[in-house]
C-alpha cells in the first residue's frame, strides 16, 4: 500500500549535470533534487556531462535531469515538471509538492515566469561565461559552439556579466513583492515545488559564479538562505560560491 512507509525507501538517482567535480549546475537538476529531498526520499547522484547522451539514451532524450526510482523497479522519467509531478502522484503520503490541483497549476506558473518573463534570461547573461569555465577542457569548444549558434553571437557579446545584476533584480520584482508577503512561494508553511525550481536557478548561479546578485536586506535574500539551509542545507553545502552570497 502507497509508498511503504514501513519499508525503508531506496534512493531515487538522479542524473545530475557536472562541471568541474562535485560542481552541479543545472537549475533544473537542482529543481528535480530540492523535490526528491523534499518527498524526503534518499537521493542517489549519478554525474553527467554534457555530450553523455548514451548514459541517458534509455530515456529515448537527451537531456537532464532523468530519475530512476528504485523503489518502482527502476522506473525513469525525464524532464524536471514531469518529475516533480511524478514524486507527487508516486509518493503521496509523503510531503506534498503542490498542496493539492490549485498549487500544481501555480507552480507551472512560476516555472514559466521565470523561464519565459525575464529572470533566467537575465541570469544566463551574467553567468554565460561563468558555465562555458566551469566545463572541463575537453567540452569547451563544444559548449562555445552550440551556445554560440543558438544565440547568433560570440558568447563574449552575449555576456554582460556583473553588469546585468539590475536587470536580473528588476525582472524579480514579482518574487519579491509575494516574499514581502508569505515566507515561501509555497505559502505560510513551508517551500512547495515553486521554491524548488527557482531556487534551482540561484543554485545554477551559486555553483559557477562569484557575482552577487542580491542585496543583504533584500526579502529574495533571505528566502535564498532559507531555501540552501533546507533539507539538511543540501544548497548551503554543495560545490559553490560562498563570496557570492
Ligand atoms: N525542460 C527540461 C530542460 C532540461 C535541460 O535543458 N537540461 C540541460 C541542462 S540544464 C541539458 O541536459 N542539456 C544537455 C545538452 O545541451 O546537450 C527540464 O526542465 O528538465
């Protein structure tokens, strides 16, 4: 019956992208980890580098995050929505990630605020170069040219670096007017999967680049420091940028 409290849960693996080592920068690697940890499920790290497509060919993509879960006979699942939305039908006496249908929808909301309204497009226009260092040698070309053909200029002209950190402060104007209000995305009681994911991105920052984006007395601030120290501080002790905090 349900998930098998009684029985102790075996880990979820999770493929998780590296740089250098222990460096985990994918934001949404990191959304998919804060949602495991949350389910309060042991989380097993499998490292993956970019062009390892065949380790993750059994997902019929290319992309990470991929979970297995070794609780339901190694069942995969890509893509970090489809995940989190996985953990919670899969696990549902287990901590919720949504709250229910309504939080569900408004966690895609955010998700598609931050990737599409501005936040993460100004966040990869400061740390651009900071992830082309973190690649180790041998995936830097690569990592040059496929950016560089998506983005139609050299990744020199597409960074803006510290520069940009009024752009990227701006655009989350919204976050921090609903922080001003509850402690969470999630609401008054604790982080829902909405936290996870944008903490995902600060995390991708955290890992690669020493800029600081928040301002000490800035609400984002202190929410960033609560969402790193959660579950047993999984953010606060990972391979990062303590200067940049
Ligand atoms: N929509 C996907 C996006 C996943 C994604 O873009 N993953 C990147 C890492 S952040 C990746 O695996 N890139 C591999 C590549 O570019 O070859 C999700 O949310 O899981």
């Amino acid at each position: 019956m349900g998930s098998g409290r009684s029985k102790m849960a075996k880990p979820i693996s999770i493929y998780e992208l590296e740089g250098g080592p222990n460096q985990f920068f994918s934001p949404f690697c990191w959304a998919a980890r804060f949602a495991v940890a949350h389910k309060g499920l042991p989380i097993e790290t499998i490292r993956w580098k970019f062009k390892e497509g065949d380790k993750i060919a059994f997902s019929n993509q290319g992309l990470v995050p991929v979970i297995v879960d070794g609780n339901k006979d190694g069942k995969w699942v890509n893509d970090s929505w489809a995940i989190a939305k996985y953990l919670e039908e899969t696990y549902p006496d287990r901590p919720s990630l949504f709250g229910g249908p309504q939080g569900e929808a408004a966690a895609l909301f955010v998700q598609k605020w931050f990737q599409t309204g501005g936040p993460l497009g100004a966040l990869f226009k400061i740390v651009i170069l900071d992830i082309y260092k973190a690649q180790t040698p041998d995936l830097q070309p690569w990592f040059r040219e496929t950016r560089e053909a998506k983005f139609g200029v050299k990744l020199e002209e597409f960074s803006v670096g510290e520069a940009g950190v009024p752009d990227f402060q701006k655009a989350l104007e919204p976050l921090r007017q609903l922080l001003a209000e509850y402690p969470y995305l999630g609401g008054k009681d604790g982080p829902s999967y909405a936290d996870h994911f944008v903490a995902g991105m600060f995390m991708l920052a955290y890992a690669v680049s020493s800029v600081k984006l928040l301002e000490k007395d800035d609400v984002i601030y202190a929410w960033r420091e609560r969402m790193m120290a959660a579950y047993g501080g999984i953010g606060k002790n990972a391979v990062g940028h303590p200067e940049s905090l």
